[in-house]
C-alpha cells in the first residue's frame, strides 16, 4: 500500500531530523568518549603493574627477586619518557587503617635526599601518604635502594600504617606531573591533597572536613577544590619545623609582624589568587573569581573528578600551573578553606638548572594553553566559555 505523499514526506523529514540530532550528540560526545578510552587504557596499565606485584611489601629485601623486579621495563603513555620502570607499593602500608568517607591522603613526591623532610611532614601530621619516589638508574642505584631499607627499617612505626610508596626508577630526574600522577592514582582515598614533600602541615583538615558537611558534600560529589594558602618564613629565614604556625592565630600574628609571606611571594602570579588578606579576615569558605593563568594552588580535590597531570611537562616551571588550569577550564569550582594552611621548609634551589627547564616549559606552556583552550571550548559551547 503506498502512503500518501504528505505522509510520506513528514517520515522523511521526521528521520532527517533524528540522524541529525544524531550525529550532533555524537559530535559533542566525541571528547567524552576519548577521554574514557585514555581512562581505560591508564586503568589497564597500572592494572597490569598491580598484577605484577606480590601483596607483602612491608619487608623490603634486597636480594636477587627485588632487583630483577625493579629492572622490568613497562610502556606506560606515549607522553612519559622512555624506560621507565614503575613499582607500586614498593613499600605498602599495613591494612588494619581506617577509611571514611572524609580521609584526605597527601600525594607527594620524593627522591632519597628527600626522605627525612617526609619524615618531618609524617610527625606533625598523622594522615595518610602516597608517595612517588624516584630514583635516578645511574651508578647509584643499589646504595640509594639501600639508604631507603634502612629508613624504612629505622622509622617503621612511623611508616607502617600511614605510607605507601610507589617507586619510580629511569634517566630522567625530573618527571613531575607523571610522578604525580602516579600518587595520586594509587592513592587509598576518593580525597587527595596534592602537596610538594618540603611543606608542613599542622591542621587537621580530615576532621575539620568532618566538621564541615557542606564542604565535604562539594568535595565528594568532585564539583569544587578547596585550597590551602602556602606559607613561608620572609627571606629564606629556615627555623625548625617544630616552631611553624600551629594554628590560623598564629599565621595572624606572624602576619600582622611581616615575619612570613606568601609561598614563592616573588613568583605572585604561582598563588595570589588565593587572596590572603582575604583569607586572614575570613572565618567561612570563599570562592576565587578571577585567577591568574599561572595559578598553581595546594588544594584538596577529588581524585576521580579532577583532570589529569600533562605528562608532557617535564623539569621545573609550569607543570603545575598547566595542570591548574586545565582543572579550571573544566569547570571546577576554586574555593579557600578558612582555617587551614601550609608551611613551607625552606631549602636553596639550584636557579641555573631551573631557569633553563623553565624557558623551555614556558614555551610549551603556550601551546598547551591552546590546545587545552580548544578541547574545552568544543566541549562546552561557545556560550558556556569561561
């Protein structure tokens, strides 16, 4: 039976309508769908090294096994320099902890020089760690395998139930965001404080996150991070980290006699955003309106939300501020916590080596800020730039 010519064309019309409306959600969907495909494709990588591993790591040995294991070469992305071999929970913390829903774990990363400054870190905060350390596969492996035994073996108690170390060993010294990366993945919590080794922390934020359920609700449902200001000692002034700023009066008052700044106060654009004579007044949580591009917060975050580390970003300048910005065009909200903070332990830097890496990551920098522009703006709309 033939259908009416009217008929006809409404059905005609009607499937031109629906294949278009197709394959415009397919279009938006496209962005959604690759970032699942590198989702799983991570998640099956650090799978298969989980494999590879046995359960108990608590007693680390140096014998024949170990060292066949830390020689295993794995490919791991195509933006993380090549070989390099990755052992998580090379140490593992026991399982008699206690997880809620409120647990914030530090994600760090240390070489071997710096494991007593982690140390320093573990005694004014009894949280838990998950920490990338990195070892250069050089003439001095095996001591620095050995330095590590020992600290394990001398501060166990302190280690045993609060720290899981994920050990990474290649050429390449400086791998920043792969590392992070890397603390955060294998982290035991939905929460993470992302956090450079050589800062303090003498609040107890999981119990103020306890205390606080509007702010724990943002957090879980991975909508917002809630930043801590950084502080550290006014010119390089390095006093013992058992005499920083216990508690928000005490920051007042060093503040009020300009005895510390800002963290990295000649580098503003790396944490003014933050608004710390704000955050001095404040007793309640603020929102950041407006950021510098190269804003580069300690923050609280949920781990399964918030947009990955750029691999691509290696040695020092804009490894951070490229993951922070990221973070912002994906539309995470950027609030101050009102009461916690960071202090820095001061230590010197080696200025010639990073004023090299950092004209090369500024350089970078820029055709990240591109792309990463582009991705967000086909992802949302026109309408919804931020």
């Amino acid at each position: 039976m033939k259908l009416p010519s009217n008929i006809s064309f409404g059905w005609k019309s009607l499937l031109i309508i629906v294949f278009l409306f197709t394959l415009l959600c397919w279009n938006l969907s496209l962005q959604d769908v690759e970032d699942e495909i590198r989702k799983s494709e991570r998640d099956a990588y650090f799978k298969k090294l989980l494999d590879l591993k046995e359960e108990n790591q608590q007693e680390i040995l140096l014998d024949k096994t170990l060292l066949q294991n830390l020689t295993e070469q794995f490919v791991i992305g195509q933006n993380v320099l090549q070989p390099t071999k990755v052992t998580p929970y090379f140490f593992k913390m026991s399982n008699n902890i206690k997880i809620e829903k409120h647990t914030v774990t530090v994600a760090t990363l240390i070489t071997v020089d710096r494991l007593p400054i982690l140390l320093n870190s573990m005694k004014t905060f009894d949280g838990l760690y998950s920490a990338t350390l990195h070892i250069l596969s050089d003439d001095n492996l095996t001591t620095n395998l050995i330095t590590v035994k020992s600290f394990i073996k001398e501060n166990f108690n302190v280690l045993k139930d609060r720290l899981d170390i994920h050990l990474i060993i290649d050429e390449y010294p400086r791998q920043f965001n792969f590392f992070r990366n890397v603390a955060r993945y294998f982290s035991r919590t939905d929460l993470i404080l992302s956090l450079d080794v050589d800062f303090i922390i003498n609040i107890d934020f999981s119990k103020n996150l306890q205390d606080s359920p509007q702010v724990l609700e943002k957090l879980l449902v991975g909508s917002s991070v809630f930043i801590l200001p950084a502080f550290e000692f006014k010119n390089g002034l390095n006093k013992p980290y058992t005499m920083f700023p216990k508690n928000k009066q005490e920051i007042k008052k060093h503040w009020i006699n300009r005895d510390i700044i800002i963290f990295h106060g000649n580098l503003n654009k790396g944490h003014v955003s933050t608004k710390y004579r704000t955050w001095i007044k404040k007793t309640v949580p603020y929102k950041i309106q407006a950021r510098s591009y190269k804003y580069e917060p300690y923050a609280i975050f949920n781990k399964h939300t918030v947009p990955w580390c750029d691999e691509r970003f290696t040695g020092y300048g804009n490894n951070k501020a490229a993951w922070w910005y990221e973070i912002y065009l994906a539309g995470i909200d950027f609030y101050v916590l009102p009461f916690d903070f960071v202090f820095h332990q001061y230590h010197e830097y080696d200025n010639k080596v990073r004023y090299s890496e950092r004209r090369k990551n500024t350089s970078k920098f820029k055709q990240f800020s591109k792309e990463i522009c582009d991705k967000y703006k086909a992802l949302f709309g026109s309408e919804n730039d931020r």
